[in-house]
C-alpha cells in the first residue's frame, strides 16, 4: 500500500468509525429515553434490525425527521466507497 492509499484508507476508516459510533449512541440513547433498560437490551439483541429501523422510529416517536442522522449515516456510505477507491489505486 502506497501512501497515498495510506491516507486515503486513514480518512475513510477514521469518518467510517466517528459516524458508526455516532449512530450507535444516538440510537442507544433515545431509545433508553423512550423504553428504559430493557427497551436498550431489546434493541442490542436487535442491533441489526434496530440500526436499520431506528430513524424511522425516531421519526415516529419525535415527529421530527433526524436529518442530521442520515447526513452523518450517508458520511458512513461514503466513508466506505471512499476506503474501497483506495484500494483500486494500483490498478
């Protein structure tokens, strides 16, 4: 791996991370405001299901849409073609 694939596979790991912990926590969050405990338990046990459904409640639950939260899930998307472009640079 060259540096210039270095860097560019740091950056896209790095914002892969930030925004996958973000996602985590926020969800993890709100849904212990709305169910407590076991509401957090449930949706760790679900964590696939809950990732992929949690905006959705959100939006339900808040009657707000998270924008913010897909902004940064779509930070996420892009991490992860930004890691894959790395790695075709010897191609």
């Amino acid at each position: 791996m060259n540096k210039k694939q270095l860097i560019v596979a740091s950056i896209g790991w790095m914002v892969l991370f930030v925004s996958g912990l973000y996602t985590v926590f926020v969800g993890l969050i709100n849904i212990f405001k709305w169910w407590g405990l076991v509401g957090v338990v449930i949706a760790l046990i679900l964590a696939p299901l809950t990732g992929a459904i949690f905006p959705f409640i959100y939006w339900i639950k808040e009657s707000l849409f998270p924008t913010f939260y897909f902004v940064v899930w779509g930070f996420g998307i892009l991490a992860i073609i930004l890691i894959g472009y790395s790695k075709g640079f010897n191609e």
